[in-house]
C-alpha cells in the first residue's frame, strides 16, 4: 500500500486555510500534508504573506515551526518581535500566542511544519486569543539568547570545509556539527536543545554522486526541495524532485534518493516526526539482506542449522 505524498511546485493551489478565514489579510498556503492526506503526525504547508498582509494572534494545541524560504516575515510573541528573512528559521512551543505579519513591500514565502498534525473535528487545534503586542522586530541573530527558539541556515552552512570556529555563528559543539557521510551532508535546525518537544527540521544536501539506498522509519519525514535534482523513490515509484517540490514518506514508507545533478548539489529541508529515537532511527533494507543471506549460508541447503 501507497504511503506518500508527492506535489511538483506547480501543482500547488493556495487558499486562505479555513481557521483562519476572516482572521488574516492576504495570506494564503497549499497544506499538501495534512490529516486528510493520511498523515498522523505531521502537517506542513509552504504559505505566502501580501506586503501588509498579517495573521492575527492566536496559538495552537501543538508546536509549529516555520522556515523562510524567500521574502521578509515579521513574527510576533510575548517574548517580542523578530525579523525573519530567507534562510531564518524558528519554533513556536505548544500555546504559545503569536501573530505574523509582513511590512515589507514583497511577497514573503514560508514552509510552516505542525506537530502532531491539526485535526479538522476539533478546529483544526487553532485557537484565536486577545492581540500579542507588536515591538519593533530584532533581527535574528543565533548569538544572542533572546532569539533562543530562532536561527539561520545557509548554503555556505552545508559546506564541510566552512565548518572551522571562526566561519560558525556559534561556538563549535554538537549543536553546530555539520553530519558528513556516504555523499551526504546534514545540519540539525530545530530539535530538543532549540526547544522542541515533538519534531526535528534539518537541512540536507547531497553532492554529485550521493545517494541514500532503500529505508523507512519509525517516523514521518517531509521534504522540501530547495536547490538541484534529484530522483526520490516512494513505495517502489520512481519521481524526478525539483526546487519547490514537497514529499512525505509515512511510517514504513521504503524510500531512496539519489543526486541527479552531474556538476551540482542538491539540497532540501527535512523535517521528522515524532523526534527520531535515540537507536534504530533507520532500517536499511541493504543490512537486512546482509542478515537473510549469512543465515541462508548458516542454515545450509533445505533450511538446517549447517552445524548439525
């Protein structure tokens, strides 16, 4: 049984998402992965914001994060105002009141991530609340504790050779390590240590030659393509996956990707939910063969244990 979703860039249909019909101007979103789609976990939408447009104040029953993909977003909490340009990103906590809003004079476009995913019986868990003040927005800056729940990733983050103390925005830790393996880079956004109780959100990216073989998890896992091409394997079809692509593989989705790309990267964000377990993240079907066959060789011809 099929159990993923994949959507090109331009089937994408934008709409005003209906919890928030009558409680925002000129925002709208595509909410490929939802509840109705036949996610459990995870809800994810790329969403736009009008120069003037605003979401008013309101919070929700599970953790939202969000990643600005192009644009200036203006997100406001009791904690106060920052200021989220292309490549920022953050968390807002469970029943955390906040409100977004755009001041500048072009579009703002925003991947927004749920988790658990919003239920449609229940108002899809958004509540709206009194007004959460507007303060003039601080810029997002991963130094200074007072955007604790923010950061920044770029491009230049993925590269390896970047990752010496005095090219990192923080001091070097785990927190800023860069996991390098098999053609494949990965940097860790949001996660425990931003916050987040629920969900990670990490960027990939695959350099020419780089491929993941077939695996699923116990876990969701959505995807937006934000740079190259690559060819994703969901339940055994095959799609070609392009910037401003999504996907999502469900639990037990066996999944591969591979970098199309000759001469380029490819790169994409990720997102997992629930938080991966500390063993046993991933089951590649390449190990379990490995298994079946040396207990075939055990077992010898007809099945007996060879050593009988």
């Amino acid at each position: 049984m099929a159990h993923h979703i994949v959507k090109k860039a331009g089937d994408m249909v934008f709409s005003t998402p209906v919890w928030f019909d009558g409680y925002s101007e000129g925002y709208t979103a595509d909410y490929s992965i939802s509840e109705a789609a036949g996610s459990v976990h995870t809800g994810f939408r790329v969403s736009r914001l009008e120069p003037g447009g605003r979401v008013g104040s309101h919070l929700h029953s599970f953790e939202e994060s969000f990643f600005v993909i192009e644009g200036d977003l203006v997100v406001d909490t009791p904690d106060g105002s920052v200021a989220a340009t292309a490549g920022d990103y953050g968390l807002i906590p469970t029943a955390t009141p906040h409100a977004l809003r755009n001041v500048s004079d072009g579009v703002v476009t925003f991947a927004e991530v749920m988790v658990p995913v919003p239920r449609e019986r229940f108002d899809f868990d958004t509540y709206r609340v009194g007004p959460v003040p507007q303060s003039d927005p601080i810029v997002i800056d991963p130094r200074d504790p007072r955007t604790r729940n923010y950061g920044h990733i770029s491009p230049e983050n993925m590269d390896p050779d970047n990752q010496t103390q005095d090219k990192l925005a923080q001091s070097a830790s785990m927190r800023t390590a860069l996991l390098v393996y098999s053609g494949i880079s990965v940097k860790m956004m949001i996660d425990s240590d931003l916050g987040s109780d629920q969900h990670t959100m990490f960027m990939v990216q695959y350099v020419p030659g780089g491929f993941a073989g077939p695996h699923d998890h116990p876990l969701e896992e959505a995807y937006l393509f934000l740079e190259g091409k690559a060819l994703g394997v969901f339940d055994g079809q095959e799609y070609v996956l392009e910037a401003g692509d999504i996907a999502w593989a469900g639990v037990g989705c066996v999944h591969e990707f591979r970098n199309l790309s000759e001469d380029g990267v490819v790169r994409w964000l990720e997102t997992a939910a629930p938080q991966p377990p500390g063993r046993h993240s991933y089951r590649f079907r390449r190990d379990w063969t490995y298994l079946e066959n040396a207990l075939a060789l055990e077992m010898g011809p007809g099945g007996k244990d060879s050593n009988e």
